[in-house]
C-alpha cells in the first residue's frame, strides 16, 4: 500500500500545473477528500481555476461538494472570490440548496446575509429559490431575519411564488408550500421573541423607576 502511494506521488510531481488542476477538480467532483488533500498538499493547487472561471472552492459550492469544501477551507481557500456573474461562496451554495456546504462556510466565518451587487440578492433569497428547505433554515438558525430585504425590497416570501406548488408525494406540502412553511414558523418565533425582550425591556424600567 505504501509502495502503492509513493509511486502515485511521483506521478503526480511530473504533471504540468494543468494537469495538476484538473486533478483537482476531478477530486472535487467525486467530493473525495482524501484525494483533494493529497493535491493540494503536494502541488498547493488550493487556488485551482476551471474553464469557466470558478475557483475550486466556488466549484466545489456550486456542486455540493462539502467534504472538499471543508479541506479547501482548511487549506486557507480565499472566500471572497467571485465567480463570472460575480456571485460568491456563500450565494452560489444557497443557488445550489447546499446546506452541508452552507454550513461549513458558515463555520469558517462566511457573511450568512451579504448583498449581491450582482442582482441584489441575499443568500436567502437564493436558497429560497433553490427550493431546498434545509439551505433556507441553515441561514434562518443564524438569526438571518426571515424577512431580510432584497436591494429593491422584496422579501423572501416574496420569492416563494417561483416555486413549484405541485406535491411529489401526495399529502405531502408542495416545494411552495415547503418554503412557506418554515418562513413562517421563523418569522413567528422571532416576532415571539421581540416580544419577550420588549415585555423584559419594559419590566427592567418600571424596576427602575419603582427604586427611584
């Protein structure tokens, strides 16, 4: 088995840099993360572009790659890049429905509500859009209002009427439905909670004003 390594280690030491980045994304693509660390630690190809631009941390969000996601990450990855539409990390794994990676960036300290300059667009709006309701309650568990605004004001809610309203599975919520429902509940539970805080508010002053 060692034989086995060393011998693919100097394979891969001869390779044009090229090459070295398509093995990269080729390990990426498999989400193999043993094969990804290997590269980047022989080669430092954290930094791998693909044809169309993506870096490999953006490639690897935008296919849900969260195990490579998390070894890019740990390799010092630059989150900031964007890809050719001028999306980042975070927007296009919500575009995506990723929420594995979306949490894995969120760890790593990723903006959970940054704007598109792009569209104007949050990530939650995106995730919304995706239709996949573990991405839009990976981003409302970080206290991402559910009513965050888009650029020109509209709300996530808003963005629910572009889903699909038929069932997959009958008696079972539609993708629509889905969405709608855990925009909901959220948006009860934080009206819920300011109104905990506003009553707590309003107790600590009359304890105030009752010493005076």
């Amino acid at each position: 088995m060692m034989m086995k390594t060393a011998l693919l280690l100097v394979a891969l030491v001869h390779q044009s840099d090229a090459q070295i980045q398509k093995d990269v994304l080729k390990a990426i693509k498999k989400d193999n993360a043993a094969l990804v660390t290997m590269n980047v630690k022989t080669f430092g190809q954290v930094e791998s572009v693909a044809e169309d631009g993506d870096t490999a941390l953006l490639f690897a969000c935008r296919i849900g790659a969260y195990r490579s996601v998390k070894v890019l990450l740990k390799f010092g990855a630059d989150t900031s890049k964007a890809d050719a539409s001028g999306l980042t990390v975070m927007h296009i794994a919500a575009a995506s429905g990723a929420a594995r990676v979306m949490q894995a960036l969120l760890t790593a300290g990723v903006d959970a509500n940054s704007i598109s300059e792009t569209d104007g667009l949050r990530p939650l709006h995106r995730a919304v859009l995706s239709g996949n309701s573990d991405a839009v309650k990976t981003l409302l568990n970080t206290d991402v209002p559910s009513d965050t605004p888009t650029a020109d004001g509209r709300i996530p809610m808003d963005f629910t009427a572009e889903l699909s309203d038929v069932a997959a599975v009958k008696r079972t919520p539609s993708p629509r439905g889905f969405i709608v429902d855990v925009l909901k509940k959220y948006s009860r539970a934080s009206g819920m909670a300011s109104g905990a805080k506003a009553e707590a508010k309003g107790e600590d002053k009359g304890e105030v004003k009752a010493e005076l």
